[in-house]
C-alpha cells in the first residue's frame, strides 16, 4: 500500500501535511501526480470553519498534474499525459450534466446544488501528491506541449468563474460592466469582460495594488469604495447605469450595490459565495418592474471548458501568472495559507508545487 | 372645445367621473374612442395611495377603441379603424426600445425604469371616452374582423404580462413550473407556461375559486398554501424543484417560496410589484452559487406583441372571457372600483364601457 | 454462448431474421431485452441501399425494453428497471456533449458529425430480441409505472426529431409555422409547433390521409401540394410569410420551398436528410441579405430528454399512439419493411414486438 | 429653393456629381450637413448595374454630418449637433422593428426584405452636401467630443457589418472562426471576432496586402488561398473545423468553402451579397444531420447600435482610421470610384469629403 503526503483538515484552523494513502484508480477514474496546485480563498473559508466539510478531507481544488493511473472505461489518455483538471467535476451523464447544467452536477442525487464541486468538499483534493479523478473521462484537458503549468492551473477555478461572471451576464460588443471586488476571481471578471468586448470596464476595489492590477488585466477605470460613492459615480460615468454588474465579492453590501448601479434591463451577475441573507433593497430593482436580471454561477468545468480556456492563454489572450504571486512547497502549505489568509505582502494566489 | 367624461384621481380614495378635455391628436399621436377597457390591481394601488400619481390624471392602461383622430407621421390607419393598445407603449426609437428592452422605454431619458408605462401613471390613461395614444405608429394593433373587444381587451397588461412570465422563464417543452397566486395575472401565467409546453404546471392559491379557474387555464395541479407547505410539496411533485417559478402576487412570502421551489439551475421569473425589501433566504439560493436566476419582467407593450396576442386568441389557443367576470358602465365605475378591492362575488377582472 | 433472434442486414433488398450472438454487457454498458421498436424511414433507406451500413449489422434505433444487465460503472438502475433510450446516444462525456451538442457525440473522434447515432449505424441496433447499450449512465430512461411501452417507444426518434423542429427554429408564442411533409416526423414537427405556442400551424403534404392526421396533431390549415401553388399560400395566408418553416422530408424541391416561405428573418428549421446537393435559389434568401437562418438539427437524444419527453406524454400533453398503425412480431418484419416501404393501408409507423 | 453638390445616378457606368435641390426636414425627419462620407463596394455595384437603382438617385450610405435642420417631432436634438447615421435607418415602430429585426424595418411593407437599407437605395443617399435623414428620432447618433469623424465613419455600414458576422455567429470565448476574405467588411469581421473573445483568428484572402492588414486588425494566422487549400489547412489548424465560419465576399465558392471548415454544430455566419444560386455541397452539411447553422445578417443600424459602436472606438477597442487609405473631395468622387473599383495602390475605404 503505497502512501503520499497530502493536506488534510482535522478541525477549525487546524490543517495538516500527513502520510496518508495514495489513491488508485476503479472504473472511469484516473490518478494524477500533482505538479502545481493553488490554496483558495474557498479553502480559508473550510479552514476557519465558515464552510463545513468533514474531518480527514484532503483540501484544494486546483489540480495540475501527470496521469499516473487510468481505471477501466477511461479512453484516449495514457500515463505520462499532462493534464489540466477544472475544479467542478461534471459526470456528463446525470440529468443536470444532460441539461447542460454542470456545475449542478448531481451524480445520481438531482436535487442538491453544488453537486459537481468535489475535490476537497465530498471528495478528497488537491493539496496532495497524487489526487483521484472521478469521471476522467469527462475530466482530464491535455496541456499542450510549449503551454506551462504556471500558465494554466489558475483556469480551473479562478479565470473559469471570473469569465463566467462576463459569460453569464451575457457582456456584449459596447457594453457598460462594473466589477465589485478586484480579489483572484474578480480580476478574471474584468479580464472576462474586457475579453468578451465591453466597451468601458470599471473596477472596483478598497485596496489600492489590487485596483493596480485591475487595470492591467482590463479595467478602464478603478474605483476605491473607501474614497467615492460607487453607486453615484458609476451612474455618472455610464450616464444612468451599467449593462452588466458582476459581483465577486460575496457580501451583502456589494451585492446591493452592484443591483443600484444597473440600468433598466440590466443584469447583475453574481459569482459570490454568501453567507446571511441577502436584500434586494427598495430603490434598486424598481420595485421588481425593471426587467432586470440576476444570475448566479458556479464555476464551469469539464475537459472542454479547461480546453478552451487553454487555447485563450495558448493565444495569448489573457496572462494569468501575474496572478500567482507566490509559491510554497507543499510541506510548508500551512505558511502559505497564513500569508494568504493575512493578505500580506501584496498576496494574490499561491502556488503549491508537491 | 370638445369634453369628455374620464375617471380622475383626485387623491387617496377619492377618483371620480367627470367632464374633462377630450384631447386631440398631435404629432405621432392618435386618439381613440374607447368601446372597451378594465380596472386593474394597480389601478388599485392608486386609489390607494400605495402607488404615487399626480392629482387630476385619468387612470387606466387597458384600452380598446376606434380611431377618431390621427396625427401628423402616422400612417396605415383611418379613422375608423379598431384597435387594442397595450398597457405600456413603447416609442421604439430610445436607446432602451432599440436594445429591445421596450418596456422601459425612456422617452428621452435612459436612466429611469418602467419609462414604458405611461397610461393612467404619467399621462391620461384609458378610464375614459377617449384616449389619446402617444407614438401611435409603435402602438395601434388593429383587431381582424371576427375578434370581438371582449377576446382582446385582457391582452393589453393582464395576458401580455401574464405570459411574460413564462417567456422570461424561459419556459419550454417538458418543463416543471409553479405559479405562485392565481389573481389574473397569475392565472395568465398558468395558461402561458402550459401554452409553451410544460408538461407540469402547478398553481398556488389560498381562493378556492381561483384555484378552480386555475385548473380551467392549464394547471395540472392546484395547491392550497394554507392547507399544505407549498414548498415540500412543490419538491416532492416534481423530484427536488421547478424548472420555472413565477411570482405573480408581489409579496416578499411568495418571493421567497418561489425561490425556495426552484431546482439547481432554476429560473425565479418574477411579475409581482413589491413594496419594501425583498430577502433572498439562507437556506435558498445555494449561497450563490446554484446556477440560479432572477428575471423580472414589465408587461411588454407595442403594437407587434399585442399582433401575436391576438392572433393566438384568434387561433383559438386561449379564451380570456372567462375571466372578464363582471361589466359596469364608466359612469358607474366607482362601484366597480369597490367591487374590486373587496374580492367580492369571486370577482376577476371588470369591463368597463363607456 | 447465449444467442438471441436479430433482423440482419445482409445487402441491399436482403434483411433476414436469425440466430446471432446475444451481447453482454461491458464497462458503462448495459442490455436491455426489447419488448417494443419500430421500423424508421432511415432503415428503408439502409435496406435499399440508400444510406450505408455494414454488412452483419442489426438494424433499428428505436428501442423500449428491460435491463438484463448492467456493467461495471453504472448506477442507480437494477435489473428489471423498464427504459427507453434515445435513437441517439450520446457520451456525455466528449468535446462535442460536453459543448451541449450531444448528437454531434463523437465517441473520441471530434472531427465526424452524427457520431450520436450509433444505433443501427455503427453498432448493433434495436431490431433484436436483446440490445447493448452504450454509455448506459447517460442513456438508460426508466418509464414510470402507468406509461406503456406504445406511449413512449416513438419518443426515441420521431417525436424527439420532430420536436426538434420547433425547438430549434425557436417557435414561440404567436409564431406562424408551415410544416413540409407530414410523415411520422412531420407530424411530429406540427405536434411540436402547437406545443410551443405557435398561432398558425400550417401542414403540407400531398397524401390525403396525412392530411388529415396533421388535422388532430395540431396543424390549423392543411395544403395539398398538388392542388395548390404552396409557397403563395402560405405567403397569402400569413400576410408575407412565415416566422419558422419545418422541412421534414429531405427533398431540395421542399428546402427550396420552405425558404421560399420564409418572412424577413425568418427561419428554415431543417430535419430531412438530403442526398444530392442543395439550391439556395434566387428568389428567396434575400441575396443573403434577410438575416434569415437555416438551421438543422439531427435527433436529440440522451437520458434527460427521453425523461422530458415521456413525462410530456405523461402529462397528456401528446399522444403519439395514433402514429403506430400496424404491429409484427420481430420474425415476420420483413413483411413490416414490405407494407412499410409500399406506403400501402395508411401506414405511418409499424411496431415491432420480439 | 436651395441647392448642393451631390453625386447623381444617371445609368450603369455614370454618375455625376451635379446641382440638386438641397432637401428639407418634415414630420419626423432631419437633414445634416454631410463632413465625411465614403464610398462602398455596394456603390460600385450599383455603378456597374449589378445592383439596380432608379436613375437620378444621390448614392452612398455611410454618412457623418452636422444637423441642420429638425422636422417636428424630433426631440432631444438641436441644429449643430454633430452625428453619425448608419447605413440602415429602422423607423423602430414597424412589425419587423419591434420584432427586433430592424435591418427588416419594412416602413409600412412588412413582406419585402432589406427594407431598412434606404440611403443610397430607395432614398437619396450620403454622397451629397447635405442628406434628409428618415425617422431621425431613431437614427441621429450623436458623437461625443473627442472623437474624431475619421474615427467614426466606417461604423455606419463596414464594421457594424463585420463585426455582426461575429455577432450572429455567436462567437464566444475560446472560439476557432475563419473569415473569408480581408476586404473592409471581412476585416471588421476578423476584429470583431478578435474582440468577442476567439482564441483562433483564421483570415482568407488572396491578396498580401489584405492579408498582412488582417494580421494587424486581428487575425492570428492568414491563408492565401491561391497557396494552400484553405479547408484542409482549416481543418489541421482546427483539430476538425472551426466553430464559426464567416463569408464576406458573396461568392458562392466561398459559401462552399466556408460550409466545408465547420466543425459538427458549426455556425456559418454570411455577409455576403450574392447574385445567381448559393449551392449547399454533398460532402458538407452532413447530408442535413451535423447540427449547423447558416445565418445571414444585414448591417444592424439605428442609433443605439451606432452609439455603442462609438463608444468601443472611443473605449480604443478598435481602431478603424488605418482603413481609411484614400481620401477625395465630393467634386473629384468619379476618380475615387475608379480608383476604388480598380482595387489599386492597396485601396482600402476612401474617405469623401463634400
């Protein structure tokens, strides 16, 4: 019985990079070697007990790797092949999978949202040597030869839901979008935006190198919240509103803000995890008459979005590695979720190489 | 100078019948005699108080009638001609009617919602022996011979907005949907979805009445909310949530049930006008992150919809008469106003002659 | 060795019923023991050689059955689970399901369209007393108790396909529809458009009898071909032309005329199955210039619509019964393909009982 | 009676710039002072009797001016605003219009395609001292201070029209597209599809000139198809075809080509304007079954298309000034005809300026 080192949670705020058994691969499955793998604002929320998940559970959810092991029914792949794996493992073959909902993917249970998130939430992660990949089949993108790791292990979950914000609020050629929060995920919605062709893209953030950053990944203008009212201000700048606000933040106050800075017909694409409840305020929304939109995304996966999403970076139409602005071992993950969990130090996203 | 008789709103709980101007055409304008129209649940708003106008307009925006006079740049009518106009009446040449968001139709100013909705809310509306019509040319729908005003008059808000509901939904073969509340709107929106093809549609009333109205107009299934848990049951017909919930009372409760009933993905189509902040509870919504939406729709008006409405009563697809329960003549209109907001005699909608 | 009867394709004009291997079922695979197909147009045109299949191969993709086994790696099914599955099965889990177009499922081959359609075409089929079927996760529908075999078995291809029609030429409500033949697919094109909320269904077709079966499927209007100048009917009837013309033969005469048909943008939805080269003539089309659409589609398939489907049927929405005039045993089908291919005794489809 | 300078339609192969009477402003309309306008290809047909015009029409349809002139019933305008004015000029109150096919504005007729093409077609066009514009409410679009009218002329008819191919193609992020043919309207295509996010540009055209401009407006690689045989060479860039396909030159070779390099589910977008039967070959199209789409799209005009087009320039989305390569006065026109038609000394647009 082979063994593997690998980050495991045994409680609030306590983590542990242990022994622990390295996964083999049953039908449609396959195990990687993983080469580069991510800590997620997501795996804070599990290690400060905000986001339950059970004791024992490898975290992380950002895998690159090698395939070392394919089970039976899995096709087209052999071992040594690089691959990408999104962070949402859809099956392709449950009903929601087959409604071309995937992130909803259900795996047999149709009613619960979330199903297609695994790794590190039901299933164990990435933060780990070797990961077990459920419906490989679906699953494993190849990495093209000349594309590097570095390049690419922030589509699985980051740039994958910060473009779905743009994706999902249907941003189009001339659009007005503003994007609240310029953390990881929010930086690919303005990326996502200015990729999809919208003609003004504001930013908004309290920290000042993050509203730095937002403008070179595609923001014409960035706002301070602590400095100027965002709702006034984006009206003024759109004159009566934006097309698109996309939230990336998750709090209640920003989500209200991002509802007051629409235009009539407009649509607040929400791509923030909340906790309490939200409020959809008296003077937004016109009192429910403003045909106005809100649509939630969970981060798409799947083989063919992590094969699009690499052929936009193979492109060179987006850079994501100024994003991954430090990197630990995995041994010394717990350093790296202090640094992350502090915000220090200009911190966007750290990478873990096994 | 010409006068008319019209119902005025002269304050809260004070409308009144009386002589007043009877207007004429100017350009892009028409006027037409009124042979037929209603009193709405928002004219009860008004009356109330509960929704603001400005003292001394007429109220009223579900108008048929024949052309008397016509303006400079209208042409293909004569006067004479029969026609349904729609509660809202888009200009079709603002920035918001050609991005297709014609209901919010700003008339020149881009920044306010609902701009589409002008009768009996910013200018005369249809309580009246006359109307005039602004941007005729976008709003005059001429009704076949063979269609009586009766078939017609409930496309101009109650049908177009009814239907809305389902089409924002996105409604479509095979679809579980519920509709929270059978008032005329609701019970609209029941016959929408099944028009469109639901193969369940399932209708939420606490009105006997309603509830059997409702089963006449495309529900499968009625449920009594205070009688049974409307969610649970909701889930349990359907196998863990709707494709497609449609709000159509206006009430946070009901807002937040629909949510409650939706499936990951589902679509919350909502038509309520709601006063006072809307919740969208922890326990719904999957934090944010269920692929769900929120789409509000205003009752889409012009001349083109209220076409396709009537060539869908004409083809015999929906019968709208039964719910035109009871008539009073302009005259008497006070009492029908009474008759209204009491719920009276399983009262629906009223016509209005004058 | 356990063999089974099968209906064998040995050459043009040569099927013959006999003892062949009975399969078993491998990884993600799964058989069924057929207690209901059919006989499709598509298998006419394999017998006489019009479409090419190998020799050996057993024919039909219509398939209700029982499962007799489940392989490794399928779920949530037990043995006597009663199913029907689609003509088309679909992966789930390639480039082409996993970007929604499912029929386009290329089993690890990306580059070959119809690659969804195996039954009958590239693997053993559905005329059988047993069938093997693939991806069985994604492919397996259980019927509800209350739905029989007769009720469902034409969801797998004729009423998805025809549905399809409507579906992708994106009828909605007050649509004008002309339908261009009126054989089982047809008919299912002009149940799909009523189904949708088209206002006027128009039905061509030159065979009296189909005629009149358009009549109680849904068709408003029925024209005979050969009495009346078609393109210029339907342009009279609907004032300059249809929203969305449905060609369900696979003739270039009808392609050119359903484009014929078409209003400024409008769409051609297309289900033939065309030989020879297609004419986008003159007079129609606009010079390209009328932003019209043709768009065609081949047989949805997959667990997920099957389940829509039959709870359609479910649901009284449909009934599809009518359409199966005529039932053989699987050993007396050669005289099913004889009546079949005469067009004799109002045939529409033929049942096939092993 | 005043009168301007403007070049006259007089019969195939003449056109003279000549006196005519200077137009004035009714109900409804505008007259601009024209600054700078250009010539089409579109204007060489109609030069060349390819396309037929009544004798005696002023010409041209890309028009920016001054407003001198304001009918009643226009509002929000005043004499001096400088606009731009698209090519097509919906009315926005018609049955198409409010269909949202304005391109299909039938101003009163609604069977007839192309119907909002007006200047230069079916009414005076651009190329003209001064230029009476229809249903001005719709169509006045006002460019803001800081742009340039060189920036914005070719807005009005090439780039809304290329970058519709994109649009209508649906083209989203990590999209492969092939444009075939780098004239201006294929150009604008290549940055449209650049700009809505495609991770493979492929540009066609067999002259070097316009390939190393395509390069530079967007195109990731360029095919001369005098050198390679594009479809194969597509289809090995591809890995199987490309998603979307665009034709910007109107012949019936390219159509087949461009049908040839979709991949199953594939979208050919044509722009093109052809004369004499389009041919949909055997070997694409998969005999009607690959699930593809062919749509057409006329230039989409009005004034809210035109603002948002302005405000990408603006936003430097795109720069549109480099293919303005030659500029001629209104009096010397004849000689940018000549050298327009003759395709010489790398002619791209060319600018007139009255």
């Amino acid at each position: 019985m082979e063994m593997m080192r690998a980050n495991v949670f045994h409680g609030v705020n306590d983590i542990r990079v242990e022994e622990v058994l390295r996964p083999s691969a049953g039908v449609g499955e396959a195990v990687i070697r993983i080469t580069l793998t991510t800590i997620c604002g997501t795996d804070l929320h599990i290690l400060r007990g905000e986001y339950p998940v059970k004791t024992g559970l490898i975290i992380g959810h950002e895998p690159v790797g090698v395939i070392t092991d394919l089970g039976p029914g899995v096709s087209g792949y052999v071992v040594g092949d690089r691959v990408l794996v999104g962070a949402i493992t859809p099956c392709g073959q449950c009903r929601a999978c087959l409604s071309a909902h995937w992130a909803q993917c259900g795996h047999g249970d149709d009613t619960q949202a979330m199903g297609g998130w695994r790794f590190g939430n039901t299933i164990n992660g990435a933060q780990a040597e070797y990961l077990l990949v459920p419906n490989a089949q679906a699953n494993l993108a190849k990495i093209p030869d000349g594309v590097t790791d570095e390049q690419v292990v922030l589509l699985a979950d980051i740039a994958s839901t910060g473009f779905s914000g743009a994706e999902s609020g249907r941003v189009t050629v001339g659009d007005t979008v503003v994007v609240f929060a310029q953390g990881p995920i929010g930086l690919c919605a303005t990326a996502g935006a200015r990729l999809m062709g919208a003609a003004l893209v504001i930013g908004v953030d309290g920290n000042e190198h993050r509203r730095s950053v937002a403008k070179k990944m595609g923001a014409d203008i960035v706002i301070d919240p602590n400095e100027q009212d965002v709702v006034a201000e984006v009206k003024r700048l759109t004159g009566g509103g934006v097309d698109v606000a996309i939230e990336a933040l998750g709090s209640p106050e920003t989500f209200k803000s991002a509802l007051r800075c629409l235009r009539p017909g407009g649509t607040l694409s929400s791509l923030g995890v909340y906790s309490g409840k939200l409020q959809i305020p008296d003077d937004a929304f016109a009192a429910g008459l403003g045909d106005h939109k809100i649509v939630t995304t969970l981060c798409p996966g799947g083989k063919e979005r992590m094969r699009r999403l690499i052929e936009t970076v193979r492109a060179g139409r987006i850079d994501l590695t100024p994003l991954l602005t430090h990197t630990f071992t995995l041994d010394d993950i717990v350093s790296g979720y202090d640094l992350f969990g502090s915000c220090r130090d200009n911190v966007l996203k750290i990478a873990i190489r096994p």
